[in-house]
C-alpha cells in the first residue's frame, strides 16, 4: 500500500513518537490525513447502550453488578454530546439483532454519526445476549454501507465493555 495522504498502511510507518497523554499512550505516526468526517450535519446522531445484567440461568453465567452505573454514566455522557440516547436492558441474542437490523434502516440522512455501546459478558470476537453468544462481526455488518446507505461515509463506533 502506497504510504501518501489518502492512504495509510500501519506497517508503513518507521519512525514513529510515542507520547503520553492522560496516562495512555499514543502513537505519533507524523502523518496526517486531509480527509475527516462531516460533523455538522441537524443531529449528531443516536447512541444505543445494550445493558446486559441478568442473565439465563442455563448459561451460568453470573450478574454484572456495576453494569447499571456504567450504563448511567454513558447515558448521561452521551446526551451532553447531543446523542439520541435509547437504552436497553438485558437484551437477549435475538432482540440484540432484531435491534441493529431495525436501527440499521431508520434515515440516518440528517445525522453525523452512530454509536453503540455493549455492556455485557463477552467472549473472543462475541458479546452475550441474556440466553447467548452473538459475534460481533454480524452485529456490525448492519451498518456496513451496502446495507445501511444513510450512514455511508459517516463514522460508526461500536464500545464494548
């Protein structure tokens, strides 16, 4: 991949600083992009917060205690950034997909962005509904561009705690 303003290949860069901001750590690469997203659009968009605390007894798996304030804090966070915040609570693998299909074809036209935040048990490549496992790669493939076209183009965030 050839290493220019449009196109950034991680293996390309060499002479990288590290800095540390806020106690984290982030990598200077010295290269910046021309291009951002478009932020002004009438709203910045919706934020759904999966919260899922209690779960089926038949996959032994136990209560997230905490889960509750987190999802509070999100919320309130969220809003003070102008996000549409809808909340859910303990989900089930099948509501969860039912949720991002539906959400995936409402008009995100006159939105900025869209976020999604998964408070759950989860697993290498899946989270769990309150009866079991949904990998992550079909959640996200709802609002992939073929098949969500109003948030092409549009930055799509998906936190997983």
């Amino acid at each position: 991949m050839e290493n220019n303003k449009t196109s950034v290949d991680s293996k390309s860069i060499n002479n990288f600083e590290v800095k540390t901001i806020h106690g984290s750590k982030s990598v200077d690469s010295g290269i910046y992009l021309d291009s951002s997203y478009k932020m002004d659009y009438p709203e910045m968009g919706i934020c759904i917060i999966i919260n899922n605390k209690n779960f089926h007894k038949s996959t032994g798996m136990s209560s997230r205690s905490g889960t509750d304030v987190d999802a509070a804090n999100l919320r309130e966070t969220f809003m003070g950034l102008k996000y549409e915040v809808r909340n859910k609570n303990d989900l089930t693998r099948e509501d969860i997909l039912e949720l991002m299909d539906s959400v995936s074809k409402e008009d995100h036209s006159k939105r900025s962005s869209f976020v999604c935040v998964i408070l759950s048990h989860g697993d290498e490549g899946v989270i769990y509904g309150t009866n079991g496992p949904v990998e992550l790669k079909k959640l996200t493939s709802f609002f992939r561009g073929d098949y969500c076209r109003s948030l092409t183009g549009k930055p799509k965030l998906f936190i997983i705690q």
